[in-house]
C-alpha cells in the first residue's frame, strides 16, 4: 500500500487480515508502527473491538428514534470530488454520504 502514497502521504491501518496467534491479526498494525520512523510517510493505526452488549444498546436507540444520525448531504458517487471538496471546505455538519447505483 505505501507505493501508492506521495512521498509525505499517510497510511492509517484500520484492520488486521489473518488471525495470527500471538498478535490476534494485528502484526500489520505493530510493522506499520515500527518501519514509519524510516520512510518519509507517516504509518499508522487505529484499532477498536465491538461489544455485542454496546452496539444492541445502540441498536435499540436508533429502533426508537432516540438516535439518528446527522447528514449534511448525500451525494451520488460521481461527484465524490465534490463531497470531497466539501468537506475540506470544514462546514460540513454531521457527516457526508454517496449514494451508490443499483446494480
């Protein structure tokens, strides 16, 4: 992944690919960590685990309404870039959404 960076670019490592035994999937994450100080990119990581007990509270505030999410606008996938734009504008209220085309 780091070839496709710009020389500065960032690389931020959202998830693990293998259930590895001792690191649980995360030795790509600890890799990233190690090699960035040596590379011009910036590598890093971002991890979190779900609690099935949290996301079914979830799931009950937004089956009663008492949360919903906040859409600043939607829109279509071909004008990603101008989402894009938009949100670098830093107005944007709640989040951005695409819409994708059936199939």
């Amino acid at each position: 992944m780091r070839r496709a960076l710009t020389p500065r670019g960032r690389l931020i490592i959202t998830g693990g690919e293998t259930n590895g035994v001792w690191l649980g999937g995360a030795d790509r994450q600890l890799r990233a960590q190690m090699l960035s100080p040596f590379t011009g990119t910036h590598l890093g990581t971002f991890i979190s685990s779900e609690h099935a007990d949290g996301l079914r509270d979830l799931t009950a505030l937004i089956d009663t309404g008492a949360l919903s999410p906040v859409v600043d606008r939607v829109y279509p996938l071909a004008e990603t870039a101008a989402a894009v734009r938009h949100l670098l504008d830093g107005r944007v209220t709640g989040k951005l959404a695409l819409t994708v085309p059936a199939e």
